[in-house]
C-alpha cells in the first residue's frame, strides 16, 4: 500500500470519528419516538445492574463467572456468611428488575426477574447448609436469568459513547 493511500485512511478515519463524536450523545428523540423504541435505562435502573454485576459477572468471556460469589466459593476458601450478604443484596436487586418490567407489563421479564429471585431463594438455602455445590448451581440460575433477560430485552443503541437501552415493546 502507497503512502499517499495511507495517509488517505487516516485522513478519513480521523474525519468518521469527528464525526460521531459531534452527534447527539443521548438517544435521539427520533428513534425515542418510535413505537416499541428502546426505553433508556434509569439511573435506579443502571444501579440495580452494576450491583447485580459486582456479584454475579454475566457479559465476559463466555467462560466461568467472575464477581463475589465466585470468590466467596473458592473451593477450601468458602465465605458462606459472605455469600449470605450477596443473597440479600441480589434478592433487593430481583425485586427492583421485576418492578421495573411489571410496571411496563412485560412478561417474560418479570419471568426472567422470578426465575433469578429463585436461583437467590436456592443460594441462600445452600449457603445456610454450607453446600459449596448446591451455592454454585444456584449461582448458575441466578446467571442464566441475567443472561436470558438481557438477550431478550437489552438494545445496543448506536450513540456515541454506545449505549444500551431496554426492549419494552412488542414481546
Ligand atoms: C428482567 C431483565 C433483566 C435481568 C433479570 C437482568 N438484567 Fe441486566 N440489564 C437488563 C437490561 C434491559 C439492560 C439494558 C440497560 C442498560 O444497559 O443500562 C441491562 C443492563 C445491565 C448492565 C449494564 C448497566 C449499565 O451500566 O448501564 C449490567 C452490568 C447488567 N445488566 C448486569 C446484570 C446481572 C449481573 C444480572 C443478574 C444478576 C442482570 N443484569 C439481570 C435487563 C435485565
């Protein structure tokens, strides 16, 4: 590839990301307006979250969950009282999410939202009878409804910087 050509790309690469970055940061109203359109996500909405994500890691490599209650289930290194607090908190977080879509008459959430509640009721019962692998599988239910939910209802919403916003229409 020539040097001219070269310094052609960068020129428009430099250019594409002046660009998007003069856009809109929000939403725009347009797309906003549109029936079945993405709901942004209030801040309530967006705390409930990363406080779900410090505990239970759901959007990594594919690969085993990260977060506290992997930690608290280390194999020899078991923290059932810290599992307990994390049980507690996710059970807080559940009751917000299925609010949340409850008020919006979604479904399938409000599923998604009781099947984690459940995998917390599983947790907390094998973290009180110290069952290592009974808090792991709960673990697993408690991810599966993340993950299910976010298939379901997360939108990436072309804005700069990204954005995610929630699928309240039409399902
Ligand atoms: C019933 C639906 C539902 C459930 C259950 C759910 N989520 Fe979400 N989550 C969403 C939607 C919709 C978004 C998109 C809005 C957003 O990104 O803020 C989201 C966004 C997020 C985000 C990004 C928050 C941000 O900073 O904006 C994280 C992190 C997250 N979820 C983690 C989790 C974890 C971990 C769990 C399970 C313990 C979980 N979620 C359970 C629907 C759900």
């Amino acid at each position: 590839m020539g040097r001219p050509f070269c310094g052609l790309l960068v020129v428009l690469a430099l250019s594409v990301s002046v660009a998007i970055r003069a856009q809109d940061r929000e939403i725009p109203r347009g797309i906003q307006a549109q029936p079945g359109a993405p709901e942004p996500p209030t801040p309530a909405f967006q705390a409930a979250m990363q406080s779900n994500s410090t505990i239970v890691t759901v959007d990594g490599g594919g690969t085993v969950t990260t977060g506290t209650l992997t930690k608290s289930l280390t194999v020899g290194k078991e923290d059932f009282e810290a599992v307990l607090k994390d049980a507690r908190t996710l059970r807080e977080n559940f009751a917000k999410i299925e609010a949340f879509f409850a008020q919006r008459n979604i479904k399938d959430a409000v599923e998604f939202a009781e099947s984690g509640a459940k995998g917390v009721d599983e947790l907390e019962k094998a973290a009180n009878a110290k069952t290592r692998a009974g808090a792991a599988r709960a673990q697993l239910t408690i991810a599966m409804s993340c993950r299910r939910c976010h298939l379901a209802h997360r939108a990436h919403v072309l804005t700069y910087p990204l954005k995610y916003g929630i699928i309240v229409g039409g399902v």
